[in-house]
C-alpha cells in the first residue's frame, strides 16, 4: 500500500496538527485518532493517494464521525456500496480535486442540486491530455504525431495509453454520475479507448506503441476529424452524464460551444439543468497540476470548518 | 420602505416556518425574532429587495448572531463600514445572487481566497444587457437599433439608461472588489457610462431618449467597434477588478477569449490567480432571471445549515 499523503487536520480554523503517513501502520493510527477524536473536533483525513486500498479506513473514519477529503478518485469509484457509506453523511465529506482539480466543478454541481434546480445532463472534457490531442487534430495534424509532442511535453502519462484508455476520464465522469444520483459502476459505462486492444499494453511495449502502433490510428482518426468538419463541428473526447447513463469517448460537439471552442489542456464542463437548459453553465480552467490539486483540496478542507464553529 | 422579500428559515435542514413581511412594522419584528433565535437556532434573514433600508436591520440581525442571505446587492455597496460590519463573520452571510444570480462567482472567488491562492485580477462581463448589446454591435448593427430591439425583447429596465450607465455592473464590480480585500466604494470605481450626461434622464424622457438621443450615439460607438475589429480585438462592457483598482466601461478583449468570444445575453468571469495565471478559470452562464436568482438564494441558504448540524 502507498499513501502518497495522508494529512490530519484538528481544530477550528486552526491547523493544529499536521502528520504525514506513508506506512502500512499507518492505518492504525489514523483509526486511534478517529476513535479518539472523530465525532467532535473536525478531525478531517484526507486522501490524495491514488490508491483503492484507502477504502476500508476512509470507512471506518466516517463511521467514528470524522470529515473526509478525497484527491483521489478511487474510493468513490469502486463498489457502489462504498460510495454510498463514504458519501452517507454528505456534508462531512468534499472531493472537488477528483474532478478538474481546482475547478468548482462539485461545488457548482452540489450548490445545483441543493436549490432543487434538476440537472439534466452534464457534458465535459475533463482530460487536459486528451483535450489538448483534440484541440491539435483539428489543425489538420497527425495522432501519432500529436501524442508524441504531448509526451515529449509531459502532457502525459508515462505509457501515453493510460491517458488514450479514456478510463481515466471514465472514473471522473462516474464521481459526477454518483452525484446526480445514479446508482452506477464502472461497468456500465460505455468508455470508449482510442487504441484498440491489438495495440494494448498485454500486447506491446510503450517503445513500440510510440514506435509502430500509434501511426495505425492516424488513418481512421483524420477521417473522423474531417467528417466531423464537414457537418461544422469538431471531434472532442467528452464524457456525457445523462438520464439515460453515461458515455466517454469521442464525440462531434458544435464549433461555436465551450466544448468546440476549447483549444490546450483546459478542462471545461457544461452543465445543463432547468436553470441552465438552452444555454449551459460552463466552468472552465486548468484541470490538472500540483497546485490546483492542491488548493482544490485546501478549500475544501476550509470548507468543513463550518461543521465545527463555535456557537457565541 | 418596500422588502419584496424577507423570508426567515428556522431549523436545521427543514423549512420550519417561512414568512414574507413587506410593511415597515416587519423591521421591528425580524430583530424580536432575531434576538430570540438568532444565535442558536440558524435564523437566517434573506433579503431579496433593491433598496439600501434594509441595511440597519440586517446589521442587528448579525448582531444577534443571525445568518444573512442577500440578493439585494446595496446593503454590499454603501458605505465600506456597513459591508465589514455585515461581513465580520463571514461564514454566516452568503450572496452568491448578487454577482451573476445563481452562477457559482462568489462561492468560487470565496473558495479560491481559502485556499490561499492570491486572485490577482478579475474580469467580467456582468450585465446580460450589455452583454447581448456589444454582440450585437460585433455583427456591424447600430446601438440605437440593437437597444431599442432589446427593449422590445424586455431585456433592458423600462429605461434603457439604467443599463446603459454602468452602475449596476460597477455595484457588482465593488462586492467582488471587496470580497478581495480592497477597502473601496463606489466612488472609487470609475465607470464608463454608455451615454453622456446631456441624455441623462434629468435633460430628457426615456421617449426622447429613444427617438432621438440615443442615435447620437451611433457613429461614436460605431468607430470604436471598429477600430477594435482592426487589432483583431471586440469591445465589451466589462468590470476589471485589478490590484490598482475597479475599473467599469467598454473595453477591448481579444476575439479569442473567452469574453470575446461571448454571444447573448450570458455573462461570463474570468478569475485570474496563481493557480489560473496564463489562461483564467472562466465561469459562464445565464446571470439573471428570477429563476436562476431563486436558485442562488437557495442554494446559500442550504449551505448555511453546515452551521448548525447536529453533531451526533
């Protein structure tokens, strides 16, 4: 297990103590504490890990009444069950860094939701990656070409296929899913991958994808571009959460929406409600980075704080 | 004295009790309320009025330690005292509806200061009005047509001149202003009033000015467009809160941001910060309407209640 951080957080408006664990022992020692001082003096227990194995502890720290804040995506993207027993309290867990970093992305959503305005779709580019491959392709360039400047720019992950599996955009789109209320997994989402398995990680090294295997999808991809502008609109990877489920993977949006008019690695999201029904409310920005990561998490930790003023 | 609306809200997560006073004995019986209940219950006072009378109200409301929720924005812009006094515990005021309706500005401008993220400048486009009036100018159209179509439309106040002259942006630019920490009023703003003081309202009849004053200013506006159009750039009526101050007036923005490339009615904020220094965090969306200024209302009243949970 690794725990990339794992930061405690005691008092009012104060940062009283500060401990960073990053030992299996750990989990002990953040349940004494929870058990100790959970329920009544705001202990929070955040997670920016990207780990699955946080989840039993993140658990048992609610039950013992303590807040919860998450930069990691995993705990609320397995079982659904545990999505529900971490999010059972609401207002004692924030994970606004799992979706667009910094971005208000869950704060809007839930500030949505709690004026009992129904969101009705929510439509967004979440992967600075893959928005920046989209905004490129539309010059009229290459996908080998471009996943290769993009990795030479550490646009992205070490093996660029982690980004190009859309599983990462997939985890995001069901936290949002999850939050509009549907009882979803990973399963039921329809990701599609830019790469077909044939040129996946079982079958070939990152060497030879970048090598070989990348330049196969140039073809296919520039005639999806061109189609796609020829019907006046451009290809982005999006994810749509609607009624009827949630889907990742490419899709042609119109030229002159927020979506069509993203160029780099900003993510955008348009959310769409009786509110906000012809015209969305778009929220966009960087959506990646240590200090947006950072101060999403920070926020949401101040934000808490309101569960343990002092009543004068 | 008129309060459209002073709604108070009792309890923890229930509506308990709601009530809607607009008669002047209403003061007298918010602060016998207030004094009862403010401190320990979650009595929030809401104000959804235009008018400066509720100013002394509100202020003894916090004193007896009530929750304020506005989306009257005067009580915000008179003097710097009454704002400090009505904010000095800022966890229990929320007036997300006074910049942008129910658009998530405040809350994020508020989330971005927790985090300790320094906004360095914020630039706007915070009159719907207005907003539809630049685009349309962009289209090579004359104010005094493109005006008198948005009367027709109802997008503007019975005169015209009351969006024309800037001043309920600049009341918009000044709580953004001070939610920054600048100790300004609004005569520190300098606002660009769209028509000159010979066709102010004491000189002629919102007839008068229709029919004929406000075709003298087409050619001015006219040029500027203009001119802007040959950089490459549009004219917006935009406020720019700066660390040297509040400016509120048409200004040029180049076609490809994301206050260039606006159209309608939709207001739109760039927030610039450590965290969003080369490419802003943008939120945009409709920024009037009962509706979505209901919802804002709303929402900050639900956001209130973590004040007053129940700690199991």
């Amino acid at each position: 297990m690794q725990w990339n951080l794992m930061y405690d957080w005691i008092g009012c408006g104060n940062l009283g103590h500060c401990q960073v664990f990053n030992k299996p022992e750990a989990m002990g020692k953040v349940i004494d504490a929870a058990t100790m001082l959970g329920r009544t003096t705001g202990l929070v227990i955040v997670d920016c890990s990207a780990t699955y194995d946080t989840v039993g502890v993140l658990k048992d720290a609610v039950n013992h009444g303590c807040c919860v804040v998450l930069a990691n995506k995993k705990p609320l993207t397995c079982a659904y069950e545990d999505f529900k027993k971490l999010t059972s309290h609401f207002r004692q867990i924030r994970f606004e860094s799992t979706v667009g970093a910094g971005l208000p992305v869950i704060a809007s959503v839930t500030r949505i939701i709690a004026s009992g305005d129904p969101v009705s779709r929510i439509v967004g580019s979440l992967s600075g990656t893959l928005g920046y491959v989209m905004s490129e392709l539309e010059d009229g360039k290459k996908i080998s070409e471009v996943v290769k400047t993009a990795k030479a720019l550490g646009y992205t992950e070490p093996d660029p296929r982690d980004d190009l599996s859309g599983m990462d955009v997939a985890r995001k789109a069901l936290i949002l899913a999850r939050l509009l209320g549907q009882q979803i997994s990973m399963e039921n989402i329809n990701v599609e991958s830019l790469y077909p398995s044939e040129l996946g990680p079982e079958v070939m090294s990152t060497t030879d994808f970048l090598e070989s295997g990348l330049a196969k999808l140039d073809e296919t991809i520039e005639e999806r571009v061109k189609a796609a502008s020829l019907r006046g609109n451009v290809l982005r990877y999006v994810c749509v959460i609607g009624s009827t489920g949630c889907q990742v993977g490419l899709q042609e949006v119109p030229k002159d929406s927020a979506l069509g008019r993203l160029r780099g690695s900003d993510n955008v999201v348009e959310i769409y409600s009786r509110c906000y029904e012809s015209s969305p409310l778009v929220i966009q920005g960087a959506g990646a980075g240590n200090d947006t990561t950072a101060a999403g998490v920070l926020a949401d930790i101040i934000d808490l704080q309101d569960l343990f003023q002092t009543r004068a």
